[in-house]
C-alpha cells in the first residue's frame, strides 16, 4: 500500500512548479520543457497533450528520475507533499510503484521478456511489502490480473510477455502498476501501440479503476479522441511550454490558443468525412486490379508449414479509385499488399494487375508487371537509405529501369520534389536531416518516380503526428485526382478512412468480411465484426464520445451470448460467453489434448 496517506479529496496529490527539464546535446544545454506548473488532486484525470517533441513525456518522466544521464531537472514536484526532484535515490526507490507507478508506451520492451508475468507482479508487491510471503504474492497477482480482466489469469501468470496478445500484455502492464495501490499512475500513451477494439477495452478498463480505486492518472498522449474519452482536464504542449489548459469540454469546444485550433482541426474525425460525394461516383474503364476468389500464403520455412493468410478474397481497383483495406492486426490487410506487389505468392485464386495474372506469374514478367506499381512504406525513416542523400532514393528506381539518361533523371527527381512540394535543393540532403512529414514526402515521390498505375500505401501516417499527417493525406490526394492513379490504401485508422477512401474493404482472420462505399460502411455497417470495429473507435469530442460509450455498451450487451476465443500461449481462452459455456469449452478443449497425446 501506498507510504503516504491522502489528506482528502481536495488536497493535490502532485504539485508541480516551475518544472523544467534540459539535455547536454553538443556542448550546449537543450531546453526540452520550461516552467511547467500543474496541480492533480485524487480521482482526477489529467491528459498532457502535444505533437512529437512538445516536452509532455520528458516533463513526467523526470518525476522519477527515468531522464538519460544527459538530462537534468530544476524546479519542484511534490508526491503528497515529498519532493521529487533532487530527492535521495532512497526516497525515489520507496516512491516508484508504491506512491506513483507508470503505465509504459510499448509493455513488449517494458516486461522482461525472460520472467514470467506473475513473477514481475510479485516481484513488485515483495520488494515494496518485504514480509509478504511468496504464496501471498502469488494471490495478490491473481486478483490483480483478474482485476483488470485478464482473460484466463492462472494461464497468463505462467505465461510470459511473447506469449500474451497485445492487449493481455498491456493489461499485465496496467496489474503491475497498481500493485502496490499508487496514489498517481503515468499513462504515457498506454494505447499506442494497440488495436481499435482493444483501446477501447483498455480505456474502459483505465476509467473503471479510476472509478473504484480513486487514483489519480496523468495520461500522456497525442490521441484527441483518447483525451475526449477518458480525461477531466487538458494540459497542450508546445515546444516544451504550456500553451493552454482547461477542462475537457473548454479545450475542445472553446480552444483560445491558435496551436490548440490547429491541432483539433487537424485530428480527423469519423463521421465528418467528405468522401461521401465520391462514394456514389461510378468508376469506368479496365480496373487496375482485379482479385478474385484469392488466397494468399506464407510458404514453408524449414520445419515450419505453410500458412493461409488470406482466404478467398475477391475485388477491384479502378483507375482514380481510392480503396481503403481496414482491420485489426492479423486480419491480413498487410497479407495482400503484399500479395500485389509480388512479394507473397497467390496459392489459389486470380489477382490481375493491368491484366497480367500474378498467379503462377515468372520472375521476368513479374519484374515488367513492378513497374506499374508504387509503394508506400509505413515508417519512412527504415524505407529510406540512411547512407544516400534523399535524391539517389528517389532516382534509384529510374536508374534500375535504365531508359533515361542521366541529365533527365536529374530532372524528373527535381519534378517529384516539386510534385511533393518540398525545395528542389533537398535532393542533397540525407534522411536523419528531415522531419517525419518531409521523410514520408520523399517515400511519395520515391513511389511515383515510375508513373505507376496503382500505388500501395501501408500505414503511411501512422508514424505521423496529426498536423503532419494531415498536410501528407492531402497532398497525396491532390497528387492522385491529377495522376488518376489507382490507391490501395491498408490502414487501422476508420477515420482517415472516413476523409480518403472511395471504398473500404473490411477484413477479419483473413476474409473479407464487408466491402463496400465509405458511407455505407462507416455509417450503417452490416457486419457484427464491422459494426465493433466503427464502435470503437474514440472521436475528438468528449459529448459524443460518451454517447459512443453508452452505443459500445450497448453492442457489448447484445452480443453478451455469442462466445469468442483468443489464443493465450497453447491455450484457447473463452471470452463474452457465461461460466457455463466457458466450463464446457475448456472442458472440451482438455478431452480433446488428453485423446491426442
């Protein structure tokens, strides 16, 4: 339990003032955050808002000394009126997860990936609680697993991080943090690296401890619709100050500052596309590509079997048609981009590109058939040469095709830069000199170097900030009308679906479980998965993003007996089903090992 007692509800949990952080970065001090000031009282939510850089990470982190040894700290910020900074390491050790624990971005790097979840929960309760016994550790952890809804949390406290979905591990994350009944937990963006469906179940797993347990949370974040989901009161970050502050509803309904306008209005929000207009357009002329009755494997590797990926998928892509591949991870929308730039063979099936069957397609057509396509890649730092200045990777696919003369490579470089709209004297810079915006801008050009007839496009902002990905979506859009090339589009996002997409094609397990125009997707989708999928995912306005709230709840009742399964380790774990179907299931599950074994 926590070290220090709460005076009552009014009494700050955190006072911070005039916090500000520094790094020794080539021989000078670097200013990362500058005279931050904040008060969190008991059973507040406060979301730290803020693009890359703004300085919201660094200013919590350093509350407990996890700054590099580069970084150092001046000003006050006082746990239950205790200082923090400059305390004794003995002080900060009693600190970290008794009284304020941390919720990590990435839980795969914050777990030891060799000690199994029980062991790092109990590890944590016996070193801040040194008389509890080993057996009482081990219950403490199962009750905190079962706390935060831990499927199956026998299993799961035997099994270690690369052995949960992304989920359970943050869920395991979230049971650690409170094992020791903190006073203030750090979110620092606890749903980043996680499914729609799944944010939405952790976020409503956050708000239901919050309630029951009254902590207080600090919740970094660059995601709107997560602050208008869960927070109380907003803090906007820029450049490493405080530019605004105010309760939710002031923040998002009456922005003052111009950074906070422009940040709202750049975060896309489902139910406001203006995609509908081309919804109804009908598309003419010889598709661009055609898949029919595919399906789409990953070869033998040694000892390891084949693996059907995608299961008889079936559509097609027209010229100036932007079609959008939505899903959770594994549901294999990433499978067959793959698939269509060559990289994955077609088992069964056709797809056709310009009418070349790729099915059974030699190397040497295949090599003819690349040429018509661009790519796109989701993290434009990795795609890009870290060794060659931005205008070899943009010429290097000109130079393999060897039909242009060197002086005319020069110039169709300089035309791609001016079609991405970035200054033509960039093609001498390299890769770590740019921003992420004008890194993905050089991955467009790079792709449209060929006049390609359709361009693959995987994830491409989701390593983006929203300003950033904003300005990348439209210019890719301006480029498309006047090209006309066609867009295969793979996205988590329903909301830059929402703004992009002419079509959405909605998979699941590998099939293709709804497709159709944008509006009727995202407005009246058929599909149970489909109809979870646009539930879920949290809009830029705390009003209706309780009304979407109470809309999930009210799914998640109707659909409360239909019985689900999800893989824990070489387990199956049975979820949304009663204790009756779940005996049954598992009961079944155990007969069927024992007569195989």
């Amino acid at each position: 339990m926590s070290t220090t007692s709460r005076k009552d509800d009014t009494t700050p949990i955190l006072e911070v003032q005039d916090l500000s952080v520094e790094f020794w970065v080539g021989g000078d001090w670097v200013t990362a955050a500058k005279d931050i000031n904040y008060v969190v009282r008991p059973g507040e939510v406060l979301a730290i808002v803020g693009e890359s850089g703004s300085g919201k990470s660094v200013s919590s982190m350093t509350l407990l000394d996890l700054l590099p040894k580069n970084g150092r700290t001046s000003g006050s910020a006082k746990l239950n009126g205790t200082e923090l900074i400059g305390a004794p390491q003995s002080t900060l050790r009693r600190a970290r997860g008794n009284d304020i624990a941390v919720i990590f971005q990435e839980p795969m790097t914050a777990l030891n990936p060799v000690l199994t979840i029980g062991f790092q929960i109990s590890e944590a309760l016996r070193i801040h609680n040194p008389t509890m016994t080993p057996n009482d550790a081990r219950e403490r952890a199962l009750e905190l697993l079962r706390l935060v809804e831990m499927p199956n949390p026998a299993k799961a406290f035997d099994s270690y991080p690369h052995q949960l979905s992304g989920g359970q591990r943050q869920r395991a994350m979230i049971a650690q943090s409170l094992s020791c009944d903190p006073d203030l937990l750090i979110a620092d963006e606890p749903t980043t690296a996680l499914d729609v469906t799944i944010q939405a179940e952790i976020l409503e797993l956050m708000r239901s401890l919050h309630e029951r347990l009254n902590s207080a949370i600090v919740i970094i974040t660059h995601d709107m619709g997560v602050v208008a989901d869960i927070a109380d009161n907003v803090i906007v970050m820029k450049g490493g100050e405080i530019v605004e502050r105010g309760t939710v509803r002031e923040i998002f309904k009456n922005p003052q500052h111009e950074y906070t306008k422009t940040l709202l209005d750049a975060v896309p929000h489902l139910g406001t596309g203006e995609a509908s207009g081309l919804d109804a357009r009908e598309f003419t002329g010889e598709p661009a590509l055609v898949v029919q009755n595919a399906d789409i494997e990953y070869p033998k590797q040694g000892r390891v079997p084949a693996f059907k990926a995608v299961e008889d998928a079936t559509f097609e892509i027209y010229p100036g048609e932007i079609v959008s591949v939505v899903g959770e991870s594994g549901s294999g929308k990433t499978t067959v981009a793959r698939a269509v730039v060559g990289l994955l063979p077609v088992a069964a099936g056709s797809m056709k590109l310009n009418g070349v069957e790729l099915n059974g397609v030699s190397r040497q057509d295949l090599a003819r058939v690349r040429r018509d396509i661009g790519i796109v890649f989701q993290d434009p730092g990795s795609s890009l040469n870290p060794r060659w200045p931005v205008g070899q990777s943009i010429a290097e696919p000109l130079i393999l095709e060897k039909k242009l003369s060197k002086a005319e490579i020069e110039a169709r470089v300089g035309e791609l830069l001016d079609q991405v709209e970035l200054p033509r004297a960039f093609r001498n810079r390299y890769p770590n000199e740019l921003s992420g915006g004008q890194r993905q801008r050089i991955g467009i050009a790079r792709a449209l170097a060929l006049e390609p007839k359709l361009l693959v496009a995987d994830e491409p902002t989701s390593a983006l900030d929203v300003s950033v990905q904003k300005r990348v979506l439209e210019l890719l859009v301006e480029i498309q009308q006047r090209l006309q090339f066609a867009v295969l589009f793979v996205t988590h996002d329903l909301a830059v679906v929402d703004q992009l997409a002419n079509r959405v094609i909605v998979m699941n397990h590998g099939k293709i479980v709804e497709q159709g125009p944008t509006d009727q997707i995202l407005r009246a989708p058929q599909d149970p998965y489909t109809q979870r999928l646009v539930a879920a995912v949290p809009v830029p306005d705390p009003d209706e993003q309780a009304i979407r709230r109470a809309e999930r709840a009210a799914l998640k009742a109707a659909t409360a007996g239909a019985v689900t399964t999800e893989v824990l380790g070489d387990d199956i774990v049975v979820s949304d089903a009663t204790s009756e179907q779940q005996e049954e299931i598992l009961r079944a599950e155990a007969e069927e090992r024992e007569s195989g074994q």
